[in-house]
C-alpha cells in the first residue's frame, strides 16, 4: 500500500508547473525589463513559453526578438510560417503551441483539413504545392537532420534561398520553445484539454 500511495503522488507531482510565473514583487530588475520590453511586443505579455523562460531574462529578450521577426516579418509569409509551426508542435507533441497556432493557421489560410491530419501526424491530402514543399523540407531535416538535394532543390525553387534560411529558422526556434515548455511541464489554461494525442514513441539512444 506504502507504494501505490507514493506512486500516486509522483504521478501528479509530474504533471505539475516545474516553472510557474514568477510574481512581480520576486522579479528582479533584470526580469521586470525584460517583461515590460516583452509586454510592448504583439504578444502583450509574459505567456507560454516566455513564462519559464523569464528564468533566463537576456535569454528571453533576445529570443522574443528573434521570435517576432520569425512569427511576423519572415519570408515564407504567415500561411506558411505557420504550417511550419505547426509541424514543429505536433513533433515535439506541445500542446500550448499547438492551440496558440492551430487557430493562427486558420486564420492565415491553411485548411481545417490540413490542420486535422498534421495533428493525427498523417502528410495531409491537396496541400498547395508550396505546403507540400514545406512539409517535405520539414520531414526530412526533422527525420534524417538533414536534406538531401532534391528537396533542396525543390526548396530553393519555391522559397528561396532566404525562406529556406527562414524555415530552418522557424522550426529551430519553435523546436526550443516546445523544449522549453515540455521541461518546465507549462500548462494549459484551466478547463482546456489537451489538442494533441501521443503520437507513437520513437526509439531513444
């Protein structure tokens, strides 16, 4: 009995907030500039991932800085921007930045059918033919680490040089905002449910 009890306990103990928002009356000086510089951006405050990263507070100036100019200003536009988001939150299965940018995506164009199979992790049907070259780009660098040249090919035809920059650049910074989160256990908002179901779990070395 001792141990179903302890059990018990470190199963809801690992569900909880690891880092939690720090209270303005703890913050230090270097938190509160940091929070007030992140609170004048579009993001208008201190939420998901900046909530632990605020732990770290030149960090996470520097990195809202280049998350704005990833999230608004890259060259892939906001249609892709964000289906490249998302692929990045149903690969680290991040809930939190799954449902900030499912409804992002919408609103930016990408299908709801898309939107539906990228998070059952299926390569979605009728993607437009830049979709499909994001998703194909994605798969491989996140798959193999890297891309081989016809994919690159493809890449530089319909982006760029400076989009394919740009999307390694949006996965990278997403990836470590998901890392980020999935640490620090950062929760949903209370009474929201979990948009993402487990995929099936890889082979760790």
């Amino acid at each position: 009995m001792p141990g179903k009890v302890r059990k018990r306990r470190s199963s809801a103990a690992s569900r909880s907030d690891r880092m939690p928002p720090i209270p303005k009356a703890k913050q230090t000086a270097a938190q509160r500039a940091a929070a007030l510089e992140l609170a004048a951006t579009p993001r208008g405050g201190v939420i998901g991932p900046f909530v632990p990263a605020l732990r770290s507070p030149e960090f996470m100036a520097r990195l809202q800085r280049l998350g704005e100019y990833l999230r608004y200003h890259c060259a892939l536009g906001p249609r892709l921007t964000e289906f490249a988001i998302l692929l990045t939150a149903r690969a680290w299965t991040q809930q939190i930045e799954w449902s900030i940018h499912a409804k992002a995506a919408r609103a930016a164009g990408l299908s709801s059918a898309t939107i539906a199979a990228i998070a059952a992790g299926r390569r979605p049907a009728g993607l437009e033919a830049d979709e499909a070259v994001v998703y194909d780009f994605f798969a491989e660098l996140e798959g193999a680490r890297s891309v081989g040249d016809a994919t690159y090919a493809r890449a530089r035809a319909a982006l760029g040089e400076q989009g394919i920059v740009d999307l390694v650049g949006v996965a990278g910074y997403y990836a470590t905002l998901a890392m980020l989160m999935n640490v620090a256990r950062t929760p949903l908002p209370r009474g929201r449910r979990p948009p993402l179901k487990p995929l099936k779990a890889r082979k760790t070395r």
